[in-house]
C-alpha cells in the first residue's frame, strides 16, 4: 500500500517541479515511524516566484466572470469525488487518522468547494438610498488580492481547502504553505484545481521551514492577506508580522473547549458525542471537546460511562479496517502528551484509564481519562490535542460558567440540558467563538467557524468565510 505514495513537489506557476536549492524533507509514517517519501524544501528563490507567479494570477483571475469562477470550481470538486478514495490512503499513510475518517475529510473538501462555489456567485454589492436624487450610491466587493495561506498538519486537506475554497471564489491568487508532514494529500487538492483549468498563478503551493516562508512572504508588499490556522503562541507572531504591514489577516488558532454537563443533561447522548469528538483524529482538533465539566448528580455516571468507552476504544494502524483511533502524527505530539499526564498526576489528578504510551512502535498514545485534575495542571490551561479527557465536577451554573470562561481561549463550547432557560442562559456567558448544544453542530460548511480571544480573529466557512477575501469598496457618484 505504501507504493502509491509519491514525494511531493513544490508547485508554482502551474508547473510542479523540485525546490531551486535540491533540499528535501523526510515524510513519516506515524503509525510505523517508516520514512515514506520526501518532500520540497522551497527557499527564497522559490518563495520570490511564488510571489510574482501569484501577482500575475491574480491580474488574471480577478476579472474572470464569477460564473465562471463557479463552473472551474464545480469541476474541481468533481475531479477530487474521482480520486477520493487515494487521497484518503494517502492521507491516512502520512498523518495516521483511520482510513474512514480520512474519507470523511475528502468528503467534506468536496462539499467545501461546491458551497464557495455557489456562494462566490451570489458575492452580490448593494445600492444604498442616497440623499439626493442624482446621486447614486453604491457598495461593491472585490477580491482582496494574493493570499498567503499557511495551513497545519492534523487536518492537511480540509484546512487548505478552507482558505484555498473561498480564495479563488472570491477571485484571489494564493500561494499555500502546506504541512510538510502531511504534503501529498494536500498535493493531490492542488492538481485538482490545476487539472480542472485554474490558469497558472492563481495557486501556488510551497513547503519548507516555516519561519523562513512566513518572514518572506508575510513583508512581501504583493501579498495583501495572511490566513493561518495553528496553535496560538505562532498565530500571534505571525498576527505581529502581518500587523506590521498592514495586512489583512484571519487568524483559527488554538482551543481548549468546555464541555458542561448539566443535572437535566441526557447522560448517553452526551457520553456517545462527546467520547466520539474527544478521541477523534487521536484528539489533534481545535475544537475537540478538551475540559469535561459535570454535575455532581451525573458525575460517577459519566467517568463511569467515559472510561469504559476509552477501554474499549481500538487504537492501531489506521489501514486497519478496525482502528478507531490512530496513531498521534509525530512524536514531539507523544512527548507532549506524556508530559501533560506525568504533570497531571504529580499534581493530584488520578488516570481512569490509559495514561501511557501504546506499543514501542509508532506514535500511539492510550485513549487517557482523568479525573481531580486541578486548574493549575497543565492540561486544564494549556491545550492538550492528545487524546486526553479530563473530567472534573461543579454544582451550580455560576461557577461552571466561571470555569468555563477562566482561560484566554474561546474557540468552540459544548453544553447538554434539557432545560431550555439554562440553554439560553449560557449561550449568552459563554465566551467562546461557537457553542453547540445537545449536538456536535459546529465546522458546517455553511456555517461560520472561529474564535474570539486567544482562539483568533476572523471567520471561515459560511458567507463570512467568503467574505474573508474581499474588500468592500464605496462608490457614489453625482450627475452633472
């Protein structure tokens, strides 16, 4: 199976080609630790075609008809259904996830490009009533021009897609910095805008050392937006930089999300949700459920139930049909797990279950529950992105709300009751960028997704995702 996987390349100018310097970087299996293949290590030289490749693009792009724009889209998305089912092999070889929820991940990127491509074609402007009646008044979108978008290695399709989507919709050129541990099912998104007629420049995709590509292209004055996605220590340099310049920035950082379960809450649903979103993609998701806050009435039941699930949870290759929870992607993500457990526990906090790395071989890590875990252990401040629950317990709304709002997170929350004031009642205090109650509602396509505080500035998906990438311009003009 490890056949089908090729190294990666570096693609500018709508040719894909080496890195100028011949520098590559290794590609690891996390469920083997075997190296797969290489990627590009692209350098200035690179990044400076890269630059002019997309400011010619975007000359073109930006006054291609939307319905256009719609149609090479539509076909984009068409070609990626074709060729989901290697992508997904792909990228289940490189980042560990199990196969079928790196199926879900193509799926979802196909569902991504067709929404933006119908919402790039209703990008409509306003007249606005003016004053006296030979004037007219008018609010005009247009695209804000080249993109520098750099984007993680835990969901290395989806988050591209994300920016690269609504970007070209809107009629921008982009250049990406994709996820050297995950570049080849990122890859395989580009060729598919590339086979379905984007003209060359509109997207180019680099790989390399990451500071070195967000110093050049963040200054660069062709560049006119920086999107990011990744934790929130990098975003807020990269926020700094880009500040510096005056650029438009959107910024989908770090989380570390309350999920509240209240006395009137239904146990099952919430332990069958919540347990499926903790441990999905072994936890390396922003808006994972990461702090579990329950009821003293509830609480027994739900380590009870909680643990149990874990335990029973298969954790293996994620080739293996059966898997259902992969390997972390890398091992600096298994040493900082293992950190955040010793130092849980030296604090106080007693393991349910788990707690341990799984196997000398590959980067696995024991589906882990928690529970006494203080608040100045690190994984109820810092966020985990392991497969890590910690479960602790309140007794009034007051002081679960408190809890929930003490960190400068605010990226995603998740609450269960029945009880419809309490429901209304903490939407309202919650802090967080997106609440989801009695479900798991949120990164919809058609909905807006991002955070407030420390969890970033901007949103993705939905109207508000397009709207991301273009300017409004005022125009008013009197007769004479």
């Amino acid at each position: 199976m490890v056949s089908i996987y090729e190294n990666s390349m570096l693609h500018i100018n709508g040719r894909w080609r080496p890195s100028a310097s011949g520098k590559t970087i290794d590609v690891i299996n996390p469920a083997t630790e075997e190296k797969i293949g290489q990627v590009a290590q692209a350098n200035s030289d690179d990044l400076q075609e890269a630059i002019q490749a997309a400011n010619d693009g975007f000359k073109k792009w930006r006054y291609v008809p939307t319905f256009d724009r719609y149609k090479l889209m539509r076909k984009v998305a068409t070609l990626f259904k074709e060729r989901a089912d290697k992508v997904a092999t792909l990228l289940t070889l490189e980042q560990g996830k199990p196969l079928y929820e790196a199926k879900i991940e193509t799926q979802v990127a196909i569902d991504r490009i067709d929404w933006m491509a119908e919402e790039g074609r209703r990008a409509y402007g306003r007249v606005i009533p003016a004053r006296s009646s030979h004037v007219s008044q008018l609010v005009i979108k247009e695209p804000v021009g080249p993109v520098a978008a750099f984007t993680p290695w835990n969901f290395p399709i989806n988050q591209a897609v994300q920016k690269v989507a609504a970007a070209v919709a809107a009629g921008c050129s982009v250049i990406l910095k994709g996820p050297e541990e995950a570049p080849a099912s990122c890859a395989a998104l580009v060729q598919a805008f590339v086979d379905a007629g984007l003209p060359n420049g509109v997207l180019n995709l680099v790989f390399g050392i990451p500071s070195e590509i967000s110093d050049f292209l963040i200054p660069h004055p062709i560049i006119r937006k920086v999107t990011f996605t990744g934790s929130t220590v990098v975003g807020k340099q990269l926020a700094a930089k880009a500040g510096a310049h005056m650029k438009v920035i959107t910024m989908e950082l770090g989380g570390h999300a309350p999920a509240i379960i209240f006395e009137d809450g239904d146990i099952d649903i919430a332990l069958k949700v919540l347990s499926a979103n903790k441990f999905r993609n072994a936890g390396q998701v922003c808006i994972a459920p990461s702090r579990f806050l329950v009821h003293e009435k509830k609480y027994k039941q739900f380590v009870r139930g909680f643990t149990q699930i874990a335990q029973n949870l298969r954790v293996g290759d994620g080739m293996n049909p059966k898997t259902e929870m992969g390997p972390l992607a890398h091992e600096r993500r298994l040493k900082a797990i293992q950190e955040f457990v010793s130092d849980a526990v030296s604090k106080g906090a007693k393991i349910e279950t788990g707690g341990q790395r799984k196997g000398n071989k590959g980067y696995f890590f024991e589906p882990t529950v928690l529970t006494n875990v203080p608040t100045n252990a690190r994984v109820m401040n810092e966020e985990p992105f392991g497969p890590l629950a910690p479960i602790n317990v309140f007794n009034d709304f007051d002081s679960v709300i408190e809890e929930a709002n003490r960190l400068s997170y605010g990226l995603a929350a998740y609450a269960y009751t029945s009880s419809v004031k309490t429901a209304a009642a903490l939407s309202s205090a919650i802090e967080s960028g997106m609440v989801s109650i009695n479900h798991h509602g949120v990164a919809l396509v058609e909905t807006p997704f991002g955070g407030v505080k420390d969890s970033g500035f901007g949103k993705e998906g939905g109207l508000e995702g397009l709207e991301a990438y273009m300017n409004t311009k005022f125009v008013t003009q009197a007769e004479i």
